[in-house]
C-alpha cells in the first residue's frame, strides 16, 4: 500500500506533466496564430492585385514576401515542437499511470 507522502508525490508529478502539456498547446495555439498572418497578408495582396502592377512594386513585394515566408517557418518551428512536446508529455503521463494503481484506478475504474 502506498504511503500519503508517495501518492503526494505522485500526484504533484501528475500536475507538473499536466502544467508542461497545457504550455505545449499554448505554443501549438501561438504557432497556428503566426501562421495566418501571411495568409491574410497573401489574402489582400491577391485581393488588391488589380490596382497595381507587380513589376512597378517589385521593390516593396520582394520584402514582404520574404517577411511572410519567415513567418510561416517560424510557426511550422513551433507547431512541430508542440507536437513534439505534446507526444513526448502523453508518453510520460501514461508511464505514471500505468506504474501507480492508485491513479490506474482513478483515469480507468
């Protein structure tokens, strides 16, 4: 039988996992958040394409594509990572559980 200190332990582990995975989904939501910027970017470009001509503009467009294709390698960065950490903290929980019958009994009854 487990002793109150061990299951307190257990359960601030538990907590830690599940503070570090709500961190994990923060960094997914601000990824997917920097993604659509340059869509919305490319959007009104594409919207207001009729009044101007591109090569007139190429000077401000070369910038802003570059802009934007830095911004969505900076959001696929993060939306990997999330997922990694996501993946990586679902593994740990389930190691946890499936060791401590206490917390086996509680997420399966």
């Amino acid at each position: 039988m487990e002793t109150e200190e061990n299951r307190d332990v257990v359960f601030d582990e538990v907590n830690l996992m599940l503070a570090e995975k709500r961190t994990a989904l923060s960094l997914l939501r601000t990824g997917i958040a920097i993604f659509s910027i340059p869509l919305s970017i490319g959007s009104v470009l594409i919207a207001t394409s009729n009044l101007y001509h591109p090569n007139k503009i190429l000077f401000l467009m070369i910038p802003v594509l570059g802009g934007c294709t830095l911004l969505v390698l900076i959001a696929l960065w993060l939306i990997v990572n999330a997922i990694k950490k996501l993946r990586g903290n679902d593994k740990r929980l389930d190691l946890i559980i499936q060791n401590n019958e206490f917390l086996r009994n509680l997420v399966d009854p």
